[in-house]
C-alpha cells in the first residue's frame, strides 16, 4: 500500500501515531479499510428513548468514537451515529482478551466503530450497550477537534462542514430541520394537486428576475449559456401548455455579493397557479409558511435572535404606499411629478439616480427607510411598475402592479404576482429593462423572444409565488447567517 503524503505541518505527534498503528493493523491482523458492509440495527436515540422495548435486547450499532474512557479491564466509549450518541461498555470478560487489547492500543478517538450487544442501564441511569462484539471499520488518522471547546472557528467550520457536523449536534440539527422544512412544503403543495417539474438549469436568456448572471459556454455549440437566476419564464411557459399547477424546487445562481443574506447559489421554490392572482398567493404563502412551522417546530411562537415572532395568521397586509405613509410619514399618493418625488428623497437622505421614474423612488424609500420596522410577518402590495417587470398593473392605478413581497424579521422571505400575461405590455417592459441594461445597469431583465411569442398562445390568468428556502430556513432555525444554513457554502479560496 502506497503512503499517504501529509504536509510537515500535519505531521505531528498524534497523526504519526495514528498512521502508526494503523500500520500495525495492516500488518498484523487486518486492514479497516477494506471494510465494505456492515449491517447496524437500531440508532442511538431510538434505543434511548424507547429503553423499555429494548432493555436486555441485543442491537447491532455504528458509529464514530467521540470519547474513550478506560477503567483497568474495562471502558466506556461514546458513539456518534446520525441521529445522536449513545454509551459502549466494553469489558474483557464479555469481547475476550485479545479483542480488549486491541482496542485499548489501536482504538482512537474519532475512529469509526461497530457494535454488537445488548442494551442495558448504567448505575447512574444512562441507556448504554454492553458490548459483545466490537470491530473497527474505519481508522480516522486526523485528531477531531478538541473536545471542550469544539470547533468554534467560523470560516474552518463553513470549510469543513464534515467537521463541523460531528463536533457541534446543533449544526447537525439545524440541516435535519431543513431536510424536514422541504418535504413539508414539497408535501403541502403536493396535497394541493401541485405538480413538482424540472426547468433548465443553463440558458441562452437570462430571465426572471433583476441579477447578474454567471456566464458559461457551450463548446459543442459554441454559445454563450447562463445559468438560471430564476425559473419563472419556463414555469410560466407550462401555464401556456395547460399545467394548472406547478412548482419547482432548486438552486439558482447569481453572480453577485456574498454576505449574511446572500450565496451566489442558493435555493428557491416557484409556484404558479392558472386561473389565481397575487391575493390567492397571499393566502397560500400564508398557509404553507404557517403548515410548515408548525409540521416542523409544533409552534407558530418561535425566536430568531432574540426577538420574539408570532407567525399566527393573518398577517399585516399593506401597500408600499401605505408602508412608506405608516412608518416614514410622506405620503406618495399625493406626489404628482418626478421633481417632487426627487425633492422628498432628497429631504430622507436618499440618493436617486439620474434615469428613475418616481416608482423607482418610491421603491428606494420603501426599502432604506421602511424594511427595518418589518419584524413581524407582513405581506407589502401593489409595487411599482418600473420595479416589477413581470407583473400584471393594478386596474384602478396602473403606476403600480399586483405584487407583494413576503417580510419577516425585516428580510423578504418571498415575492409574488398576479403574472403579466399581455404579450403586448410584456414586450414594451421587456424594451424598457433593455433600455436600462444600456445604461449601464446590468441586473435589468434581458429579452426573451420565445416567451414573449408563447404569451401570444395564451397565458390565462396566473399567480405566481417564490419562496427563498434558505431565508426560511434562516427564520426557522434561528440562524444568523445564510452560510449556517448551507451545508456547503461558498467560500473565497484560502490562497
């Protein structure tokens, strides 16, 4: 067998001696590597909190050794298995004397181990297992983290995750929780007659929402491809072919800052429904976040951060004209010309750019001045046209649009519209944000041919609604950083 080539910083006193005996093993009795199956039984915590069915039972478990802990001929080790840790007795009399051995010289922390024997209780009343038959299945050259202070380090833990899930159980927690949050959604609208499909990942069009895309090529074709920023435009285009209703559930990517809040690939989920408009989805934003945390953390009270947040229906429902009115006091209903919408951003402190209309003003004061009083949920309507390429105008006010976006805890948790199924209005914004995109914003909404011709099929009316999964999973999970809710986030190289 080849040697593994270590650095001279890892090659210290524990790693040399781990390779050590592991070559010892190798040589004299076994290799763990080659190890291919092993049949565990039961995990730890289902053991532990069903003891009563299981006492004097024998079990088959498998794990990771976190602790080892010797008392002459006899010694207690902790195991890790995916759902929790769970006691070992081992003892010479009950695995035999040259198995004792074996395991007081060769077994270290960290190894990965399995267990045959039977469940019993501890003096001091901990669920444990006897051991009967112990066998190492694989050896962990690298010393885990130290016990006490774990691994406390914030850029090691994002960079290696593997770490971090095995030293700190409330990260492992928070990943379990999310994996549930899916598949109550996934369930939810499933129960609702919801089809879940599958879009385009690459793209020659960039659509569906304002960002920066990444870029990549096709070198079969030769031709500049995207990748998605958002999934609404194929969505949408299932509507035209006579889906009712769909969803889709899946990472997008946007070329684009990284921080608290963003990852430049994260996880959304679109919903569209024909013959519903942006006041169903309202509804049934309301409904699904409400089934959800309920599913998953039995409680509509939760806290994030310290602050309190009642998720109990109905939430606060209001326009961005009344936000801006409730919490800054300027009222745009009476704003008649650009210059006097200019003159009230300038009086807020907010810089306005040469080319905004007064819906892009509008939207500036909404989100500098207002966003941070939005700590319990609150559904925000009827958005600006400028700002809302895809959505239908309202009727009685056609300046502003069918739209609101979803706030709790002062961050947007999702957006949604009565979809804009006029390809002649479609078209004209479509011009509008390639005029944009000409003047140097490069987050507008490209053209899309196609979509524009599929509209000209017939789109009936929609209701379109997305969701980020990852800011939901912040919320429910009470976790500051979008990077604590990725198992694997996006990282500037240590180089």
């Amino acid at each position: 067998m080849q040697d593994f080539e270590f650095t001279q910083d890892e090659l210290n006193e524990q790693i040399q001696n781990r390779i050590k005996k592991l070559r010892e093993l190798q040589q004299n009795k076994y290799n763990p590597y080659e190890k291919v199956k092993y049949d565990p039984t039961h995990y730890s915590t289902d053991i532990k909190e069903n003891f009563d069915q299981f006492e004097g039972k024998f079990v088959c478990v498998a794990g990771r050794m976190l602790s080892k802990r010797g008392h002459g001929k006899a010694s207690f080790v902790d195991i890790l298995d995916t759902k929790g840790k769970i006691q070992i007795y081992i003892k010479i009399d009950e695995v035999g004397e040259e198995k004792y051995q074996e395991f007081k010289e060769y077994y270290d922390i960290g190894d990965i181990i399995g267990v045959k024997g039977e469940v019993f209780k501890t003096h001091k009343g901990e669920v444990s297992i006897k051991a009967k038959e112990i066998e190492m299945l694989t050896k962990c050259l690298r010393p885990l983290p130290e016990k006490w202070h774990g691994l406390r380090d914030v850029d090691t833990r994002y960079r290696k995750r593997y770490l971090d899930l095995i030293v700190n159980p409330q990260v492992r927690d928070t990943f379990i929780k999310r994996s549930l949050i899916i598949r109550s959604i996934r369930k939810f609208l499933d129960d609702r007659g919801f089809l879940e499909v599958e879009t385009p990942v690459l793209s020659p069009i960039a659509g569906g929402a304002a960002a920066r895309p990444f870029i990549t090529h096709h070198n079969a074709l030769d031709i500049d491809l995207y990748l998605r920023i958002a999934t609404e435009l194929h969505l949408k285009r299932l509507i035209v072919g006579g889906f009712d209703k769909v969803y889709e559930l899946g990472r997008v990517f946007r070329n684009e800052g990284i921080s608290i809040k963003h990852n430049p690939e994260f996880t959304t989920i679109e919903i569209y429904q024909a013959y519903a408009d942006y006041k169903d989805m309202m509804d049934l934003t309301e409904e699904l976040i409400t089934t959800v945390a309920q599913e998953v953390l039995g409680t509509l009270k939760i806290t994030y951060q310290g602050q309190e947040i009642d998720l109990t229906p109905p939430w606060q429902r209001l326009t961005m004209v009344e936000a801006i009115k409730k919490y800054v006091g300027v009222d745009f209903e009476n704003v008649s010309s650009l210059d006097e919408a200019r003159k009230i951003a300038k009086d807020l402190g907010i810089e306005v750019e040469e080319n905004w209309q007064v819906g892009h003003i509008i939207n500036e004061v909404f989100e500098k001045k207002v966003e941070d009083f939005l700590i319990q949920p609150t559904f925000i309507m009827d958005y600006p046209v400028e700002v809302s390429p895809l959505a239908k105008r309202k009727k009685d006010n056609p300046q502003f649009t069918e739209r609101f976006e979803l706030f709790i805890t002062c961050r947007e948790i999702a957006n949604a519209f009565s979809e804009l199924n006029d390809p002649f209005d479609q078209k004209e914004r479509f011009l509008e944000q390639l005029k944009e995109r000409q003047r140097g914003n490069q987050e507008a909404h490209m053209m899309d041919e196609d979509f524009i011709e599929a509209l000209e099929y017939g789109m009936p009316p929609t209701g379109g609604l997305g969701i980020g999964i990852d800011r939901l999973v912040m919320l429910l999970t009470d976790s500051y950083s979008i990077r604590d809710v990725l198992l694997f986030p996006t990282m500037r190289p240590k180089d």
